[in-house]
C-alpha cells in the first residue's frame, strides 16, 4: 500500500501542502525520521542551490525552527510554505507540484513582505528564495539591489528526488550512512513513487472539458476534471476514459474492461503522442 495515493483521492485529496509539511519533516533534524541532518545537507547542498555569493554553511543544524505557512503582508497576505534559518540565511521555500497552481508575481511578494516583516527586517542574514516547481518556465524574479547577499533559486522537483532522496536511500544501502528506520524508508518509498505519478498527469480533452490523467505505482488509475481553476476527481471516470478511447479509435466495442485496463490502455496512448509531440 502507498499512503500517499490511499490518502490522494476523495475530499481528502493530498495537496501542496500536505507536500510541503512532508518536506519540512524530512528536512527538520529534530523529527523522528531518524535521518537526522542528513536531508536537510544533502538538500542546501544541491548544485543547484548553489549562491552567488558565498555558500550556504550546514554546521550545527540541530536546532533549526522549521515555520510552515509563514504568513507575510506586502502587498497582500501570502503565505510561504516553508521557512527557516541558518548561521547566515534565511531560507524561503515555495513549493509547487502542479503547474495549474502557479501564481503570477506570487514569490516576489513573497520576498518582498518577509525582508520587510517584524521577524527578519532587522536581521543582517541573507534571504534566499527558493521556487520547488515540476519545470523550469524561466519564472522573472527581481532581488533587492540593497541587499547584494540575498539569492533566488528555481529547484526542480526530480532533481530533489534525484539527488537527494535517491541519494539517501542508496548511500544507506552502502553503509554510507546509518541505517534508515524501516518505516521511514518504506515511507519515503512511497512518495517518490507518489510524487513521480502527480508530477507527470497527462491531460487531454474531452466532449469540450479538460481532463488528467494520472497512473500510480500500483497501476490504479485516476481521472480528474478541471473545473473553476481547480482539478476535482471524476466519479465516472470510466465512461470519460470510454469516451476518449472512442475518439481516438481504439475502443473495442462490446468488450469488458474495467477503469483500471482503459485507463491504462489511454495513458500509453496520450504519453505516446505526448512524446511524439515533444519529440516534433
């Protein structure tokens, strides 16, 4: 079983912020994941990461203050969904597992009203801003010209599952470091299979709607519909898929299939021509 996909459908759908906290408790040293720092210096230390100035240093770490949900006011309220300090930074993290959700000039707020809130405006630590997306759209972003130490960095979501979670887990099986708790390894497992499923929906229309498609590890299926500026999932998502399948030429008629083998059937199909079109 994957918690993670148990827990993703229904009302009590998981989403960026379920993520987020997910995040925060990997990254937090003081947590009962048994990790202890090590996804948090594998995480600040990402090539990716790395600063214009400076660099962003990972000694004594045991007593960070993980904030989630930090609210800030400039220009209006916004929320960041993760924040906290180093010896020399602070460090903003906004997470975003869907395109759809991004927001126009959202981190730039962001930045604007945590260098100017009660807590940091006085502080001489650096602010570095970083944007955890699926792609890299080239998002503008403007830094303080006063403030010559702080940074803005886009990080994408497989290179985190690539090189630090994937990371952990084969250094564990190399004795690079101390052994994993069962739970946590099972666990974090599951969210690398999860994130690579919700990361990658194929979407296509349908009798005028928007839809996407998702395939989970476990092969089940799930359909959802875009329907004001959000995805809600489909009770009939046979009859979509059905219907899809129909449009496209590949329905058998008169066979018995269920969701799970049509819906398959289509997403080979859709990320076919997807890599077909990528490909063009």
């Amino acid at each position: 079983m994957n918690i993670f996909e148990a827990l993703s459908h229904g009302k009590g759908c998981i989403n960026e912020e379920n993520i987020s906290s997910f995040l925060a408790y990997l990254l937090d040293p003081n947590e009962d994941h048994g990790l202890g720092t090590v996804f948090l210096e594998k995480f600040l230390n990402l090539k990716k990461l790395k600063l214009s100035e400076g660099e962003i240093k990972t000694t004594d770490m045991n007593n960070l203050d993980i904030k989630l949900e930090y609210q800030v006011n400039i220009p209006e309220k916004r929320y960041i969904d993760i924040v906290f300090e180093t010896s020399e930074h602070i460090i903003a993290i906004e997470n975003k597992i869907l395109e759809k959700s991004k927001q126009n000039g959202q981190l730039q707020d962001e930045y604007n009203g945590l260098k100017t809130s009660d807590e940091y405006k006085d502080s001489n630590k650096a602010i570095l801003m970083i944007y955890l997306v699926p792609e890299d759209k080239g998002e503008k972003f403007e830094l303080d010209k006063n403030r010559r130490k702080d940074d803005y960095k886009i990080l994408l979501w497989k290179d985190v599952i690539k090189d630090v979670v994937m990371d952990i887990l084969n250094d564990e099986t190399q004795g690079k470091i101390r052994p994993i708790y069962d739970y946590t390894k099972h666990t974090i497992k599951a969210f690398i299979n999860f994130l690579n499923s919700t990361l990658n929906p194929l979407g296509f229309k349908c009798n005028g709607k928007n839809y996407r498609i998702f395939k989970y590890s476990s092969g089940k299926i799930l359909v959802q519909e875009e329907t004001e500026n959000t995805w809600k999932d489909v009770k009939s998502s046979k009859a979509i898929v059905r219907d899809k399948l129909r449009e496209l030429n590949l329905y058998e008629e008169g066979t018995k299939q269920n969701t799970r083998s049509l819906g398959a059937k289509l997403f080979k199909e859709l990320k076919l021509k997807y890599a077909k079109k990528k490909k063009d």
